[in-house]
C-alpha cells in the first residue's frame, strides 16, 4: 500500500474549503492506502496562539478529523508537536534549502504582504517544515487543495536534494493527490479568492456553523444586479457562487441555475436559498456528530495517544535511517 500524509493548521474551525479540498479525499483514501493525517499544531506557531488557544483549536481539529469519518481503526491521526522527529527531519532538510527559493514561495510573499510586522523565520522555512511532515513517512500521495500545490513542488525538491547530496534514493517524491478531476480550490463569499479565514468569519462557512448561520452568510454573499445580456460569462462574484453550488449540490441543480443564468431569469434570492440549504445538508451530520465527540474527552485523549504512538514509530525508522545516511555514528 503507498503511504499517504496530510495535515490541517490548527488556527479554528475548519470550513467548507478544508473539507472539500482535504477532508472529504482524507476519508476516502483511509480505505486505499496507508493513511497518516495530523495536526499542524506546529505550522500554527507562525501566528503566536496563546496557549489556552492552542490547546483548543488542537482539539477543535482532532474533533472535526473524527467527526468528518476519519477513523483511527483505519488510520494515524496524531498531533504534530507529539512526534519531535519531524522537528529533527525539518532541521536537516534546512540545510538544503535556498533562502532565496523559500522567499519567492507565493504563499511566503503573501504572507509578508498581509503582515509585515511579523515576517519571522518560521514563516520563511513554513515548506520545509511541511516537507519533513511528508518525508518523515516516506509519503508518496498528499491529498490537499489547489493552494498547496507549490507546496508540494518544494517538497519534491527538498526530498530531491537529500537524496543527490547523500547518494541514495531514500525519499520518493511525494505528490499532491485528489479523487476529483483537478486540485480543488473552493471560493469564499466575498466575491474575490479562496474561502480562507484570513478573509474574515463572513467570508467562510464552517463545518460547525448553524443553519441560520448558514443562510445569513450565504444571503450577504457579494453578487451584482444579475445579466441583462444572454449566454455572457459570469463576473468573478457570480462565478465563485456557482462554483459553491458546484462542490455541494447535485449536478442538476447546479444545471437548473445555469440555464436561469444563461436566459436572464435568475433570482440571486433563490439561487442563493438553495446554496444555502445544500450548505446544510452537507455539513448538518458532520455538526451533530462533532457535539457528541467533543464531550468525549477519554475518547480523544484515547485516540492521541494511539495516533502518537504509530505516528512516532514509523517516524523514528526514518530518522534513525536519516541519521546513518547524513554520517552521523555513535562511539
Ligand atoms: P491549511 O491548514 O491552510 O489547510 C488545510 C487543507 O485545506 C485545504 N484548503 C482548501 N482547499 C480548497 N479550497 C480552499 N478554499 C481551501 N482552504 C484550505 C488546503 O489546501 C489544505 O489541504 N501547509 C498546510 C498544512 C500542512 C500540510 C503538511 C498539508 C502542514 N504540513 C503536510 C499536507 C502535508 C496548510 O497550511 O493547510
């Protein structure tokens, strides 16, 4: 079986753009490979939670990894900080990667560009650390969202790198996976870009949200006046809307909405009612089983553990075979 890893940042809840882009592949997958899936509690770090928050958005994820179908019968689910290996892979494969490479990673500029007062290091090495999440298990398949494509990229490259300086072909290349036809990059509700919480709460429906949250947020999307002309193309707005529809209504909906588009006959109200309640549909059973686990303190501390343990023992295979590749010997 190949070896699959991915991660979520544990910075709150998780949204629709988490689970169609990750979530929904991680839970299928569990059933085809051999899954690792953790908590990037460490990637958080980049933004200073105090520790009461971190603590609590590390188990809002594990909360939501299990409620989204994730089960640690099938599969690893560990927190990153509980593996300090990856921490030691992340320091060796900084010294194969370019400072020069990292700063002109997109997500880095981005990051400077939203932030400029907090432009430290471990923004600037973020890929590398995210590298050694996937090396540390030898992973061949990612499954993420389009975003973290580049991501992948430097991973490929670093694990590259490793193997040329030590004259070996230890690390296979890891590559971004998803059972739908392409990355998936789900829009937000504010007419412009990704559904991502950086864009603010009203931008991004969460897995957790209440139906009447749902529909207050999908109704106070940006749209416009609605086409005059017949069969034009749809401004940004409308076109990331139709493109929510996409990822959770049935094909013949979404068929229905076009076709009103197509001939001027659309009504944003309704159209915007029916994204909402297929909004609903698809997140009401992941909410409802997120309240019963998360009063299960015995249970998640149950499935840590575990996840601990599988997840340390196959990462420390890896550096101790890291170890004797890079020289390192003891006396
Ligand atoms: P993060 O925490 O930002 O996002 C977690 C996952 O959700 C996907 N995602 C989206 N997909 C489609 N549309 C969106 N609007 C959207 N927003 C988020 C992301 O693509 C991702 O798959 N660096 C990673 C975490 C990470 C990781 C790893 C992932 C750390 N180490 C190792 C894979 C393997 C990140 O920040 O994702």
């Amino acid at each position: 079986k190949e070896t699959v890893v991915s991660g979520i940042r544990s910075t709150g809840k998780l949204h629709l753009g988490n689970y169609y882009g990750a979530l929904k592949n991680f839970v299928q997958m569990q059933h085809d490979y051999n899954c690792f899936f953790f908590i990037a509690d460490l990637h958080s770090l980049t933004t200073h939670p105090t520790p009461a928050n971190l603590h609590g958005n590390v188990r809002q994820v594990l909360v939501e990894y299990l409620a989204c179908g994730i089960d640690p019968e099938l599969s690893t689910i560990y927190i990153q900080s509980d593996v300090p290996e990856v921490t030691e892979l992340y320091l060796y494969l900084n010294m194969n990667a370019y400072v020069g490479e990292l700063e002109r990673s997109a997500s880095f500029k981005d990051k400077v560009r939203g932030n400029p007062d907090n432009v430290n290091a471990g923004l600037l090495t973020y890929p590398v650390l995210m590298a050694a999440d996937i090396l540390i298990h030898k992973a061949t398949k990612v499954p993420v969202g389009k975003d973290q494509e580049q991501h992948l990229e430097m991973a490929r490259t670093f694990g590259n790198r490793f193997n040329r300086l030590y004259n070996s072909d230890y690390f296979p290349e890891p590559f971004a996976f998803t059972y739908a036809t392409n990355l998936v990059k789900v829009p937000g509700l504010d007419g412009k870009g990704k559904m991502g919480k950086s864009e603010g709460e009203g931008n991004v429906i969460n897995l957790s949200d209440e139906p009447e949250v749902i529909r207050k947020k999908v109704m106070r999307a940006v749209s416009d006046g609605g086409p005059t002309v017949e069969n034009q193309p749809k401004p940004e707005p409308i076109q990331n809307l139709f493109d929510l529809m996409k990822v959770v209504s049935a094909p013949d909906t979404l068929a229905h909405f076009e076709a009103l588009y197509n001939q001027c006959a659309i009504r944003y109200g309704d159209f915007k009612k029916q994204l909402a309640e297929d909004m609903i549909l698809a997140t009401a059973p992941i909410r409802e089983r997120m309240q019963v686990i998360a009063a299960d303190t015995d249970y998640l501390k149950k499935v840590a553990a575990i996840g601990r343990e599988k997840g340390r023992e196959s990462a420390s295979k890896t550096v101790r075979e890291v170890r004797e590749l890079i020289g390192f010997r003891s006396f």
